[in-house]
C-alpha cells in the first residue's frame, strides 16, 4: 500500500500511572492493571506530503481500563492552535495512526486499541522540554499540566539517571526516564503523582521509527 510521504521528528515528554520501571516497555502488564497518561511533542522536523509541519506540537492523552493489547481504550488527539487547516488535518491523521504501515508506530497501534475516539482539540501548548537534564514543563490551555523532573535516590537524594534501549521498537529507540505529575480535565482526566516521566526524540515514517 503506497501512503503519502511524511516524516516527523522530535522531542517528546510523556507520563503514565506505572511506576519507574513501566512494565509496557518490557511486555509486562501495567503497575495497576489499568493504563492512562498522555505524551507531548514538539516537531523539529517534519512535512506530510508538501504540508510543512516544522515548529508545531501535538499532545495525546489515552486511557485503557487494562493493558494497551486487550483495547478498548480511550484517546484524545491535541494539535497547536498556531496549525492551519492543511497542518491540522495532517497531525490529525497522522495521530490517528493514518497513512501508516500496520501496526508500525505507536500511534497505530494506540488508535487501533482505542474504541473511543474523542473529538480533536485545537490548543495553546506551551512546552518546555530539555531531555538530557530530565526536565519539563507542559500547558495545555485550561486541560492539562504536567512537569517532569529527574528521579531522586529515596536514600540521600541524588539525581539516578537510567535509560530503556529497545532497538526494535515502535516509539523509540533510547529514552529517558525520570519523574512526573500530571493533572488533566476533560475527556480523559489525569491526575498522576511522581509516576513514570519518559523523554525521548521521536523520528516516525509510514514504516515506523527511522534509525
């Protein structure tokens, strides 16, 4: 299947309900049986066909009432208000795990695990992100805030810096992990304390991550 020719890359900041050693990355099941949190990007590079998507951000919010793989879930696609409407239907679609190879991104696949799928919102996202020092700071209108920050040794409190490396994977190839909180209203409410921060470049095609 021949799709259109789009490329997206960069920074991406997310929370979830797992503990630091979240499970879902080692094909575990979740902390507390369920899973729900959200992630934002900020594209540093990235077209969709002739449609220039460079310097916008997107956030997802997502809820399944077990783990990811037995579905029905529940997702809601954020796009940057600065978008226009060619840029707005592209993240859109692409969000939606669109114009993708099977079960290629996690976009597809958290689309393809969701039976509901809230209508599109177009926000303010104020972002900041510095991915080596573990920090972030996100807005989202009058929805969502969330900060994230590098975890602390329980005995003395020093920063510990760990990574996950999956070579295969479908969202990353290297992240980092920290500590984050988040609070949400609206469609999918949040409301997450010190629970695991995930920072990550993002590089996506209609065949998945590119290494």
């Amino acid at each position: 299947m021949t799709h259109v020719d789009w490329y997206v890359e960069g920074r991406v900041f997310g929370n979830c309900n797992c503990n630091y050693g979240c499970p879902c990355q080692f094909e575990d099941l979740p902390t507390h049986g369920n899973c729900t949190g959200f992630e934002v990007l900020e594209i540093d590079k990235g077209h969709f066909g002739d449609t220039d998507l460079t310097g916008l951000r997107t956030a997802l919010l997502y809820a399944w009432p077990g783990p990811v793989f037995e579905g029905n879930g529940a997702m809601q696609a954020i796009i940057d208000e600065r978008a226009d409407e060619a840029q707005r239907d592209a993240l859109r679609r692409l969000l939606h795990g669109e114009e993708t190879n099977e079960a290629a991104t996690h976009w597809w696949v958290f689309h393809a695990m969701c039976s509901t799928i809230h209508p599109t919102l177009y926000k303010s996202i104020d972002y900041e992100v510095d991915i080596e020092a573990r920090t972030a700071r996100v807005t989202i209108a009058d929805i969502l805030q969330s900060t994230g920050r590098p975890i602390r040794s329980p005995h003395g409190g020093e920063e510990h810096r760990v990574r996950i490396d999956i070579p295969g994977g479908i969202e990353f190839e290297i992240a980092e992990i920290g500590s984050a909180s988040t609070k949400a209203t609206g469609a999918i409410a949040l409301d997450l304390d010190d629970s695991y921060g995930q920072w990550n470049i993002l590089r996506h095609s209609p065949s998945g991550v590119v290494r």
